[in-house]
C-alpha cells in the first residue's frame, strides 16, 4: 500500500510503498477515508517532544483517523465507516478505569507508538475504539483529534461566563462553536488576520488583533476587564506570560496548545483570587461522541482542506506557514 513514512527527524515524510496491515485476532484492518493533518505531527517531525516522547523510526504518523471497516469484526461489520478514539491503554490503571486513557503510563496512540492513518490502510488493536459515523468521512476527520480536544476544552463553561481563547488554528476554532453552542461570551485573540475573519464568520462576539502581546493586548482591547476561563491554545511565553491576571476570582487558565512555553503565576495571585490552572490532553469516549453530535446536528463545522496522500509535504508547509484556515485532511 501506499504511505507517508516517517524517516528522518526535520526531513520531509517519504511517500512509498509499503506492506499493508493484515487482520488478525488483536485488531481491525481499516481502509483509511480520511486522516487530519495536527500539529502533533509537525511536533514529531521536528522533534520538539523528545524526551517526553520516544518515537521509533520508520513509522506512519497520521492519529486523526476515519476509515471503512475491511472485514467483519464482533462489533463492526465490513463497509462500516468508523472514527478512531485514539488511545489504546491498559485498561486496568486507575486512569484507564476512569476513561483518561490517554493519561495511561502504557498508551498506545496510532500514528504515535504505532502505524497511523497517512497510508491506504491501518490497524486499529481494539474496535472498541471505533465509533460508527455517517456523513462525509473529509469533514468527520478532524473530530477524531482536534473536536474531541475542543470539546474536552470547553467542558464544564457556561452561559453566561466570559472566555477569552488565544489562537486560532483547528482546535481552537472547534472550541469557539462549542462554547458558543454552550452560550458563552467569546473573545478570540490570534495573530493571523485570515484565521480571524474565520472566525468573524463564525460569529464570535468579540476578535482581537495581536502582534505577539496576547495578554497586553488582551487587557487593552477587550471590553471584557476579567474572564471566567482563558483558553490557551497555543501555550508559548507569548500567550502564558502574564495571561493569569486576566482571570477572574475563582476563573481558570486551560492550557491545550503545547508550543513548550513556560508558566509562571504569582503565588499571591493564585491563593488571593482562588484560581485554577487546568492542562486539556485529548480527551474521553464520551468527549468524543458529544461532538460528533454537535456536528451531525449542525452545530459545529470543521473546515477540512483536502491533500491528497502524496501531497501530505506541501501540507506540513502550509500548515507550519499558518496557510491552513481550518483542517489539513489528507486523503489517501
Ligand atoms: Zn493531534
Ligand atoms: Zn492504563
């Protein structure tokens, strides 16, 4: 089968031939429909998780996967389309036992630890991490990673409460039609002009321009002095720096993007005000299949962009040149 290999760290993704997987007892063959192109993928490539992560080459990224079931199962049948819930644990920690699998010390995610969906095929070691969708497999895809992350994100806010969310790439912009769904009062701060009117066309209450100040521009420019929740969804010194005095008593700081900032809050600050700091990794079962209803009753939208499979490097570059306006979706 065809596939985009991962080679070598900072080199483009090889597309070869390779051999496909089989369906034996301990997994389900998928014929890959659609795969979402994240940032996770580009944080591999470049290497910027090691240490916290150990990738072993060659390997086929791809963990943003739907794909049609290629031969009976015991819960799926060939012909199904399913969408992937990504993390495979132990199922026998006390993190697996309460749904965070992805918190598990033995997770196994596709197009991490194992083979994922930048190929024809994949094999996925539990079907019961697939869930049955309908509708178009290109604008399915990116709920898989980016809409369960969204919606794990702005679980537990209100109508009524004030966010603010910093940047505008995928995730970020699932979340603001979740919340708004939720009835909060967004302002959205980003420094792409594009992503912005993207976001205008969403329909969020208020945008702000940034040059990089997010947390000065923040105060300046928002009619709202003080936020319940500050959604950070892309987690360098730029947007951790001084974010925390922009919450309200009791408010929240979510911190989703992992662009490897450091956060630094005064104690006072924290004990004073009683705030929270919360980190958003993926998210549960349950997670998931609250935002594939959203999105099959029309509440949200997921802006895919198709590639084909053996265009996957020109999509790296527009997604890392902030030329992607939604979801890079590769399609085989
Ligand atoms: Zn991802
Ligand atoms: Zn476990």
């Amino acid at each position: 089968m065809k596939a985009a290999v991962f080679e070598t760290q900072g080199k483009p993704l090889v597309i070869k031939d390779v051999k496909a997987p089989i369906q034996t007892n301990d997994g389900i063959v998928l014929k890959v429909l659609a795969t979402g192109l994240c940032h996770g993928d580009v944080h591999i490539i470049m290497g910027d998780w090691q240490g916290d992560l150990d990738i072993k080459t060659p390997i086929i990224l791809g963990h943003e996967i739907v794909g049609e079931v290629v031969t009976d199962g015991k819960k799926v049948k060939k012909g199904d389309m399913v969408l992937v819930y990504n993390a495979f644990g132990c199922n026998s920690c006390k993190y697996c036992k309460l749904g965070y699998y992805q918190y598990c010390e033995k997770v196994k995610v596709l197009g991490v630890h194992e083979n994922g969906g930048f190929a024809e095929y994949v094999k996925v070691p539990d079907e019961n991490n697939l869930i049955k969708v309908e509708g178009n497999p290109f604008s399915l895809a990116p709920l898989a990673d980016a809409g369960i992350t969204a919606y794990n994100a702005s679980e537990g806010i209100q109508n009524g409460d004030k966010v603010a969310v910093l940047g505008t790439g995928a995730v970020s912009m699932l979340a603001v039609q979740i919340l708004k769904f939720f009835g909060a009062e967004i302002t959205v701060v980003g420094r792409n002009p594009l992503k912005l009117s993207k976001m205008q066309e969403i329909g969020i209450n208020e945008i702000i321009f940034s040059r990089g100040e997010y947390a000065k521009d923040l105060s300046e420019k928002s009619t709202t002095r003080k936020f319940d929740y500050i959604l950070d969804f892309i987690g360098n010194e730029l947007t951790l720096d001084d974010v925390s005095w922009m919450l309200s008593r009791m408010g929240e700081l979510r911190i989703i993007g992992e662009f490897g900032g450091t956060l630094r809050i005064p104690e006072q600050l924290i004990v004073l005000r009683g705030l929270r700091v919360k980190g958003i990794l993926y998210g549960k079962m349950e997670h998931l299949t609250n935002v594939i209803k959203l999105f099959q009753e029309g509440k949200i939208r997921t802006f895919p962009i198709l590639y084909r499979l053996d265009e996957i490097n020109s999509a790296i570059n527009d997604l890392m040149s902030g030329r992607v306006i939604g979801r890079a979706v590769i399609v085989p």
